[in-house]
C-alpha cells in the first residue's frame, strides 16, 4: 500500500490508542491499516456474517453508535471497539424433541414476553429487517410468519445489544426457522426425489468426474450451469 501524507490522514483511536488513517476507509481496513491481524470479528468483509460487529463514539457526540465494521466507514476523531460475540441467553435444544409452539419458546427464551416493542432493535439492523414485527409475531405465536421474516438475519447481535429488555432476538428467531424448517415448511418432493436417485446411484459416474476436475474447472463448470429464471 503507498504511504499516505500525514495531511492525507484523518486520527481515530482503536481500543483507546490513536492511529492516523486514510478517510476512504471501513474501520475494518482502517483497523487492518494500523497494523491489527484480525482473527475473530472478520468474516465475509461484505456484510452478510454478522461477525464483525464494532462500537464506537463520535467526537463531540455522547450517544453510542453501533454498525458491522466491514460496512461503516471511519470518522475523525472516532473511539472504537469491536465486539466479536454477544454473551446472550443461547437455549440448548434438541430440535427432534420440541414441539412448533408458542409454549416451547416461552420455555426456552421466557425473556421473550418482557419485549416492549420499541423498536430499537429495527433501528439498527444492518439487513433492515423489522425485528420487532417479527417479535410481535413470535409473542404471538406465528412461528411460520416470525421464520419468514427473519429469514436474511445475519446473527450480528446489534439488536440484542440495543435492546434494553435484553432480549436475544436473533437466537429466538433462528429458533424459530428450525421449527418451520423441521415441522412447518411443506415439504420439497422433488429435494427428496433428488437425494433418493443419488442415494441409488444415479449420478455416481458424473460425480466421480468432478471429483477429479480442478478447482479451476470447477468453477467454470458452476459459472455455466443452468440456472432457473425467478
């Protein structure tokens, strides 16, 4: 990387210690151009893991703001801090041994019914998801509706760490997406056609050709292949 002018740099602080780094960059760069390796708190730096997680404070500013690093771009002056896991309430399950009920939820996330439908977990969702809706719906019991709705949440914890009922949003949803998945969702008849005719052996020689392709071919074969029209 070509070394910039100091008048080409703008000061942030990094776990209280300042560093000066190009403006045009995320925090998540600013951080890796100061020097840190990241080895948790970075995932796919495209906004889709929810692993990266930061908090930070702006000069001048007494209100704390909470964004994925890999999507926010650096400030002068801003305080940060990366979160790589939120210590929220994870129930343990077997989800051949629970029932798709508003009381197995209770149950496992009895917080759930303390949830105020503020909306402050929608607020600061990267995927503008709306967390409270699908909260109302779970309170409610509609676990196919909350599943739906839910459906892109990337596991960041920014909602969990607004929320100021402590609520765990996005493991209850997951939850939730597991019960429709496993009870609810009707069933793909052509997925179970599909996985029995390769069970039986249909595809054995056509597999055993892409075993020995090269990672190359491989991607040119998944580049060209047929894709449904939406």
């Amino acid at each position: 990387m070509p070394e910039k002018k100091n008048a080409e740099l703008i000061p942030i602080y990094i776990m209280g210690k300042q560093y000066m780094v190009p403006p045009s960059l995320t925090i998540m760069t600013a951080m890796e151009y100061a020097g840190y390796k990241l080895v948790r708190g970075v995932g796919c730096r495209e906004g889709f893991c929810g692993a990266c997680a930061t908090v930070y404070r702006l000069p001048g500013d007494y209100r704390l703001y909470i964004g994925l690093a890999c999507q926010t771009m650096v400030q002068p002056g801003m305080y940060l801090a990366q979160i790589p896991s939120f210590p929220i309430q994870r129930a343990v399950y077997n989800i051949e041994e629970i029932t798709p009920t508003l009381a197995t939820i209770v149950r496992l996330y009895p917080e759930v019914l303390r949830c105020l439908s503020c909306g402050t977990c929608s607020k600061v969702c990267p995927q503008n998801l709306d967390v409270r809706d699908f909260m109302a719906d779970i309170m409610r019991g509609d676990i196919a509706s909350a599943a739906n709705k839910s459906f892109d949440c990337i596991m960041c914890g920014l909602c969990a760490m607004r929320c100021p009922t402590e609520q765990g949003q996005y493991n209850v949803a997951i939850l939730c997406r597991r019960l429709y998945g496993k009870y609810l969702a009707p069933k793909a008849l052509h997925l179970a056609e599909r996985v029995a005719e390769v069970k039986a052996g249909k595809y054995d020689v056509e597999l055993a050709q892409m075993k020995k392709k090269t990672k190359d071919e491989l991607k040119e074969l998944y580049n060209k292949r047929d894709i449904e029209p939406e």
